[in-house]
C-alpha cells in the first residue's frame, strides 16, 4: 500500500530523538492521519506526581512549548520549586521545572480522579493546542525495570536521572507487560485499514521501542496490518544523538553501530519490521542491513532544523510506499 | 506570675498579623520559652496539595522568608507553575507561588505516609532553621466553614481567596472540632508550669483564634495554668489591619471597633482572656474595655518595622507580668 492522502501512519516515539520525528510528520500530515504512541515504561511516581517523561516531551515538542536550550522539559521554565524543595529536605536529583509541575498536577489530579492515562494526555493535548493524536503505549502501568552489573535492578528513572547512566547495563525487564493492553487509542491506530505505515522513530530500542513493541497484542496487530514498518537509526556514527543507547549497547556485548540497532530489531521482531534507514554517515552498512531482510534508505537523519525533521518524515513516508510488507 | 527569663510563652496566630508578633516575640525570647501556635482551620487539599496556609506564613515570616511586598507568600516567589495550570484547565484561583509549592510537597508527602502535621511542621521549620517552636493547633482535621447570607455554606478559603470575602457572612462553624485534639506541642505549651503568658495575636477572632480556643479541653488548660491571657486587637481605629475581620464584624451587626473584639472575647471566655491591648488610636475604648473586666493597656499595636514588631512584643509581655490571673 502507497501512502497517500488517505493513509494514516502511527508514530512510536520514545523522548527527544523520537519526538523530533514526531514534529517532522506532524507539519506533514494531516491530524486525522497521524497517531503518536509514546512510550509510558519511563513512567513514575516522584514527589506524589504521576511523571509521563516521554508523553511529556512529545507533547511540549508538538506545541512548541519544548526547551531548545536544554533539550528537555519546557522552555522558560523557573526553577524555584526545585530551591525550595532542596532547602526543605526533598527530593531533587528529577529536576522538576516550576512550569511542568503544571503538568504532572494536572495528570496526578485526573489519575486519581478515575481518569486514563489517555483521557489525561488527550486533555493535556487539547489544551495546549496539539491536533494531532497523542497516546500512551498503555493505560496500565509498565515499568522498565534496569538490570546492572552489579545486581542491582534499577527503576528506569534512578538508573537515567538520579544516576546518570552511570551503572552497566545487563538487560531489561518491564514489569506489568504481561498484564498490560495497548490503549485505546494505540489499538485504534493499529487496526485503521488505512494505516500504512509504522513508523519507529529514532528513539532507544531497548528501553524506548521494545517496551511498546512488546505490549501484548502489538506485534500481531502489526502483522495483521498492511502496514510497513520502518525504524529510523538512532545510532549515527557509532554514537547516539542522545541518551544512553550506544553506552548500553557496549556493555550489552553490541557493537555500537546503526547495523547493530538493525540487528536488534530483526532479530526481535522477525520479518515484521520492513524497512530501516540509516544515516548517511552509515551508508557503509547499506548492504549488511539489507541481508537482514531489510528494505533500507540512506538520507540524513541528524535533525537540526525544524526543515531536517520534515525532510526526514518525508523520506521516511516516500520510504514507507515503496515496500510492500 | 511575673514574666522573667524562667518563663515560657503561648501565642496564638493566625496569619500576616499574628506572625508579626510572634517574630517580635520570637526576637526577645529564647527558643525554649516560646510555643507559637497557629491556627489550622483554614488548612484544605488544592490540586492535590495539603495546604496550611496559616503555619505557612508563621514558618516563612520567622525564617524570612517571607514576602514583604506581596504580603503573603514567599520573598523571589515566581508564577510559573500558576501559569502552566492555567493553560492546561486547572484551577488557578489560589494562588500557588512555585517556591510555596515546595513546602505543600514536602507536606503532603509527609501526611501520606503517616507523619503528623505537627511532625511535618516540625520538620520543615528545622530545615528553615526556626529555632522556636510553632506548632499546629491540632493534628487533627478541622475545617471553618463560613455561613452566609445566601445560605451557602463556604470553604474558608473558597470565601477568602476564590470569592475574596464578598459573601456576607452570617458565622461560622468548625467541623471536625468537637473530635479534635490540640496538638501535643500545644498541650505541652498549656501544660507547662512556667507558661507565664499566653498571647493571642492580632487575628481576625471568628476564624483564626476561636477555631483555636474552642478545641476540647483548651480553655480549660488554659484557666488551670497561671498564665495571663492577653488578647492584642486586630482592629485599630475601625479598621482589620489585614483581612476581613472588620467586613465580617459589620455584617454580624456588631461595631467595627477594638471595643466590640473585647466583647467578643469577654463573652465567649468569659473570664479567662485577661488583657487587652489597644492601638493609640483607639484609647478611647479603654474605659469600656476595662468595664468587661479586662485589663487594657495602650500601645503603638501599628507593626510597619521589625523594631515595632519586638517594642509590641515586649509591651504584651511587661503587660503580662502585672497581670494576676
């Protein structure tokens, strides 16, 4: 199936890489053709609030509200909460923004209130003006679960935040999978008959992509649809753009290359992921990811301008109809 | 009972006004020998926090922290948080300064796992470095309720901050007090045989000292200890000083005058609040005040600076120490 104006395309987004595609299909599609799945297995509880991480920083990036300067959290944001809390004794290693904590009163107040997490982010959305469709991976809670060299198994955030990414990686887990359903909006998008392409944005496979892909019902989904599916590096170069990616593939025995993600997610998901760019500074690996079993493009992947994220979903969608699943 | 520097002191407080003698208090009194105890009616749950607002400003005034300009709230208080909330629906009447957010958090994490509030006070006016005592006049939930004319029954602080005191009022009632204890620190202060003086502050009467006073066993600890109970008016040449006290006196038909809170404390402990002090501009009263059977003196009661804040307290205390119960 080509796509065209009457495809739709679901988006599986981790954080920031994955939300800088996000925006790139965002100002190319049409609202009722693009859904967003984020994934939630970041998720925690801190100070009381109820944190969505990567729903977060899709959702600021989408409404332009993102903080370019940091890379996270909301632009002009304050930091006097986080002063005051310290001073008071409290927890300040999840650097809090005075304007976020916004956000996570308002999801914490919905959650206890008996709302969804969908029903939760879809407000968010509307309110700051997002058109698109957002969904959590999941309602129900997940948790990615950091196992290190030492033993120690880490909730995601005390392994990324409060220790920097500093412990060695052994694998992960992610506790409530078993018991979890793709939300509603995720299933919806999953059974369009018009969905034409699955676009898995370069966000972090282990921690970001597998849990959402791992959801049950998820991967049978995708293969009962007709849908290419196509996973976009988030290794250039042999480094990750951002986040911890390449440093857990070393320490996972991986080489720490764009073929090497390929490899994982073949592996992983057997036939069911079609397509695999890469950027052209991996263009040596063409050929290796295409005995994979992988249809592959090369184009630039680095997003620096708003006009490199939409040239990349363009790439990435023009991709998507020449396969045929 | 004379007051020397074997004595020990009680003051009641409830907000702005009350905290400004309790400073002054607290600049001439050793930390041993001073129990400040705030009132806690105007305690409620916002956006999923546990707000004291009372205590609050007691804890920021005594560790200057305190906002001189606003006159409530926290000194380089920013409105991040308010704003965010804004644009994502939520409530935005009360409002929530993003370095103020930090001590509802640290409450409110403290609550839900158990402590009491006087723990919590405790523990965040150490982390402020308070060296005297405040304490909450009671662990226990107690909420005013303001009648009104129409009827409806108010919150406090949906009458204070969300309608900002235009409902008329008709009186007042404190659920939850007739099942509330007084706090252990408050009783210790009540109980404690070198309580020379027990001061209650410029408060409005109706909804910051009588929530107070009217917790079981209370005025009945204070008429067993020796202590001298002095009243300081919060109304001066007709006038609250801060908040609706004298609004509220009008529309309970009563004169909007120092004279008519001497009454108010003649008759509902009749007999056990033993002083009062009066404002220069209102010695005219002091005959009057004198014929309900309180002992008056007058005084500068106006506290614009520190210096007025510590010449009003050790006024209250000299005035104490003539005072035989």
């Amino acid at each position: 199936m080509g796509f065209s104006s009457q495809s739709s395309c679901l988006a599986i987004s981790g954080g920031v890489g994955g939300a800088k595609l996000a925006l790139g299909l965002a100002h190319i599609l049409e609202p009722g053709t693009l859904t967003i799945a984020g994934n939630t297995g970041d998720d925690f509880v801190h100070l009381g609030f109820f944190i969505s991480p990567d729903l977060d920083t899709v959702m600021y990036t989408l409404a332009d509200l993102n903080n370019k300067e940091l890379g996270w959290g909301q632009a002009g944001e304050s930091w006097n909460f986080l002063d005051a809390v310290t001073r008071l004794g409290g927890d300040s290693w999840f650097r809090l923004g005075d304007r976020d904590i916004g956000t996570h009163v308002i999801r914490t107040q919905m959650l206890v209130a008996g709302k969804s997490l969908s029903e939760v982010t879809s407000h968010l959305c509307r309110q700051v003006g997002i058109k698109h469709r957002l969904v959590p991976m999941t309602d129900d809670p997940v948790a990615t679960i950091v196992h290190t060299r030492t033993g120690e198994k880490l909730a995601f955030q005390h392994y990324f935040v409060r220790d920097e990414c500093r412990p060695e990686v052994t694998g992960f887990a992610f506790s409530g999978i078993d018991a979890a359903k793709p939300a509603p909006g995720f299933s919806e998008a999953l059974a369009d008959t018009s969905l034409a392409a699955v676009v898995v944005c370069p966000s972090n496979p282990f921690v970001s992509v597998d849990p959402v892909f791992r959801l049950p019902g998820v991967m049978d989904a995708v293969a009962s649809s007709k849908a290419a599916v196509i996973a976009v590096s988030p290794i250039v170069g042999g480094q990750a753009l951002k986040g911890p990616a390449a440093k857990m593939m070393a320490e996972l025995g991986m080489p720490q290359t764009a073929l090497a993600v390929a490899e994982h997610y073949a592996r992983q998901y057997s036939g069911q992921v079609h397509g695999f760019v890469l950027d052209e500074q991996d263009r040596r690996f063409r050929d290796e990811v295409e005995l994979l079993g992988l249809s592959t493009i090369v184009t630039n992947t680095v997003m620096v301008t708003l006009q490199d994220r939409i040239n990349l979903a363009e790439a990435v969608l023009d991709f998507s109809s020449e396969i045929t699943p």
